[in-house]
C-alpha cells in the first residue's frame, strides 16, 4: 500500500485524546497514526491541532440563479479554505431545491469541483412559498436529510405540522427552521433596542425568534420530529430551548460566528457589512448565545454564508440585503470565542456531522476513517484581507485574528494549503 499523504508534527484528536502523533492517508482513508511514515506528500503541521474537517450546517451557494454571488465552485473553495470538508447547501435558490431535480443538480456541481462534500438541503414547501409541502419523501429519496424554507419560516402551523409528521417517519431527517414571525419583522432592518431607536431604523424584536421556536416546540411535541433551530440570536430562544432539551425533546441548534462576535453597538455606522438576519443582539444576548455554545445547549456553530456583491451591499442600509459571508473565518471567530481545543472540534464538526447524518466526518482521527482532516494552527495571527469567495461582505474584512486553517484534506486529497493559489 503506498502513502500519498503524511500530516507530521502536529497534536491530533484521536479516539484517545490529544496525541503527538503523525497521520499516514492512502485511497481517500487514514491507513495509520504513529511515526516513521513515508509519503508521497509531507505536510508539516508543528505547533498544529490536526482533527476532523469542519462541517457546516448552512451554507448559501447561491447555485442555481444568483451565481455572480457565488457558485458551487467558488463556494466550494471558500468552504475548503475554511477547513470544511462538508456543506450544507440551503435551497432558497432559484429555482429553489424542491425536487429531486435541483438536488441531483447541486450535488453533482458539488461532486464536479470535488473540494467538499456538497450536501442540498430539500425545501419544506413548493417554491419555498409556505403554501404547499414539498414531496418530502421523494426528496429523501434523493438523498436530502434536512429540510428548511431558509430565509423564510413556515407560518402555517397545520403544514408545518403535517411535514414533521413526514418528516418523522423517515430515519435521520429534520427540520431545519428559520424561525422569524414575519408580522412581527416586516418593516425592521435591525434589533428593536437602543440603537435602532437612537438611530431612527426600524427594529426586529427578539420576540419574533423566540415566538415561531415555541409553537414549532408544540408541534415536535405532537409528531416527534427533529427539529433545528437555525441562527438563534437572542436569550429569549436559547432559554426556550434549553428546557425543550430538559423535557427530552429531539431538538438541536446552532449559532453563527458573527452573533458570538457582535452586536447592534457594532451598527452605529450603519455599515451595511454588519446587516443580517436574524440581526444582531444585545451584549446579553451575545453572553447567553456563548454561554450555551460552551453548555450544548447550542450544539453547532454554522456560518450562514451568504455572499453578496459590493453593489448589493453598497446601498443605505435599509436597502441593503442581509447576510454575511464566513467560510473562511469561522475557525478563528470560534477559537477566539471558546480557546478550547476540544470545544472547536465539538461544535464546527463533531455535532454538525451528527445533526446532519454525515458519518464520513466528524470522527477523530485513527485507522479506518475517512481522511476528512483539518490543520488548525492556533497561535498564528493573521488579517483578513481578501476570500476565495466571489464576495467580500464581511464584517471581519480588515479585522486581525488569531488562529488560521492551514491545511484542509478532504476524501485524502489536499483540498486547500495555506500559501499555494
């Protein structure tokens, strides 16, 4: 058997803990942990962690429809130089992924550029129009395991209820809800507090998260289906689900790396790289969303990466479309949120591979996994200046951090080192 990669130096996350231990990767698969391999590829990773590649549980690719913000492709190598092995890709696209057609679609881009694996998520409702539910079990058995009206919730309680009763039934799916009660949220463009009163813009209450995540907690209580929280932003939600999760509900969640950075003082200037929804929160709700990561009451941090041209962004803010983008800086926002080696790998990849079913990663490092790897260097400070992405709105553009993704392998090949174009 010839080794083709070797990773040597570096502190890996094994079955057994932390070990000082080199890695040996041969046909997609790690073939060994120990010393003295030889390999056709050496990568040096002193002063490194090496684990389980980062898997993200929402990721905006854009493809089809808006593809000067992103494609598959361009996303696809944003993702790897971010240390994901695997995405999410949500399905509020155009046309949206509400039939197997899209998804083999998007899949198969993803397998074109061959960098992550490109996992679409199935739209809850026909066109995403929260009329009409999806043909849910054709779209699982395309492959689809998560199901989301991303960028919209589902405000119908009887569809809603109808799909998890669906959903339920098949083994591994959920429920993924952006929860934002839209008669609440119609006219705002950040949080409702002090700042969008000083500064005369529209608000978004927290109440508007907190109100959908509660009565869709009824309704996993009538069908028993999973259910994720997307971006939850305020303390209000994380409270309400923290006692789901006492109760025994099948409920997870996740937060995104600009909520755990920022908060609606950061919106003074009106820059509209620091638009987004949900919108950033208070000081408290920042603490209690950290706080929870560190807990598990959130299980995953998940980028919500959504990419948009300068133009689209180079407008009032109330005009402005929300999202940021944050593949490649989500390693070092969450290491500089948690400084924990464990907790990094728990919730950029352990949890996320869980919650969305993908066995290939998320496993610690020994013989017999599949060779989807990141090599995160933790001390090293660096600025952003520049992405792989086709976009740039992002609110860490010029921000120095510390720590850097170096070195991202995924099915056995090198898919992303730091240096090399």
């Amino acid at each position: 058997m010839a080794i083709v990669i070797v990773i040597e130096n570096g502190r890996v996350l094994t079955p057994n803990g932390w070990l000082e231990t080199d890695v040996a990767i041969s046909d997609g698969a790690i073939v060994g942990t120990g010393h003295g391999f030889e390999g056709a590829t050496v990568i040096d990773a002193a002063g490194c962690l090496v684990g389980p590649g980062f898997v993200d549980l929402h990721t905006h690719l854009r493809e089809p429809g808006q593809t000067w913000k992103e494609d598959v492709a361009s996303g696809s190598r944003s993702a790897a130089a971010g240390g994901f092995t695997a995405v999410v890709a949500m399905p509020n696209t155009d046309p949206p992924i509400d039939s197997p057609k899209v998804v083999d679609l998007v899949a198969s881009l993803g397998a074109e550029a061959g960098l992550v694996d490109v996992v679409p998520c199935g739209a809850l409702t026909v066109g995403r129009s929260g009329h009409v539910a999806s043909d849910i079990e054709a779209l699982y058995r395309a492959g689809v395991r998560v199901f989301s009206d991303d960028g919209d919730s589902v405000g119908d309680s009887n569809l809603l209820a109808e799909i998890m009763t669906t959903v339920a039934a098949l083994d591994g799916a959920l429920v993924a809800q952006h929860a934002e009660d839209a008669s609440l949220t119609g006219s705002g463009h950040m949080h409702e507090g002090a700042v969008s009163r000083r500064l005369g813009v529209g608000g978004l209450p927290a109440e508007a998260e907190a109100d959908v995540v509660m009565r869709d907690l009824d309704l996993v209580r009538r069908t028993g289906a999973h259910y994720h929280c997307q971006h939850v932003s305020s303390k209000m939600t994380v409270e309400i689900i923290r006692t789901a999760k006492q109760e025994g509900l099948p409920v997870t969640a996740e937060v995104t790396p600009h909520h755990l950075s920022f908060t609606e003082n950061d919106l003074s200037s009106l820059d509209t790289n620091f638009k987004m929804y949900p919108p950033l929160r208070s000081e408290g709700d920042r603490r209690a969303l950290l706080e929870a990561l560190r807990e598990g009451v959130i299980d995953a941090v998940a980028t919500d990466h959504a990419p948009h041209q300068g133009d689209e962004k180079d407008v009032g803010f109330s005009e402005a479309p929300r999202g940021v983008i944050g593949l490649e800086t989500a390693a070092a926002v969450v290491w500089g949120a948690l400084r924990d080696s464990d907790a990094l790998f728990r919730v950029l990849s352990t949890s996320p591979a869980t919650v969305a079913g993908l066995s290939a990663h998320g496993q610690t490092v020994q013989p017999g996994n599949r060779a989807n790897l990141v090599v995160f260097a933790p001390d090293e400070t660096w600025t952003v200046r520049s992405f792989r992405s086709k976009s740039a709105n992002s609110p860490y553009l010029g921000a120095e951090m510390v720590g850097r993704v170096k070195t991202t392998v995924h099915d056995g090949s090198v898919t992303y080192q730091f240096g090399e174009k």
